[in-house]
C-alpha cells in the first residue's frame, strides 16, 4: 500500500514510480506541444 496521487485524472499509486514518471514525462510533451502550436501564428 503506497500514497495514493491523482494525476493527470488517473488515480495510481505509489507503489508504481515508473507510472508516474511516464504520465509526467507524456503531460510535459503535451504540454509543450501545446505552446508551441499556441506561439505559432
């Protein structure tokens, strides 16, 4: 039994890092393709 984190409105657990570092990492390149399509005119 980990911590429990909502992220991204998936609900996982701690127990499971590397989860949490995929959806992190894969938010961050959506996030970034986001500005970038946003920055151009």
């Amino acid at each position: 039994m980990g911590i429990d984190y909502d992220i991204y409105d998936k609900h996982i657990t701690a127990d499971d890092p590397l989860q949490i570092i995929i959806r992190g990492h894969l938010y961050v390149e959506y996030s970034l393709s986001r500005l970038i399509e946003e920055s151009i005119p």
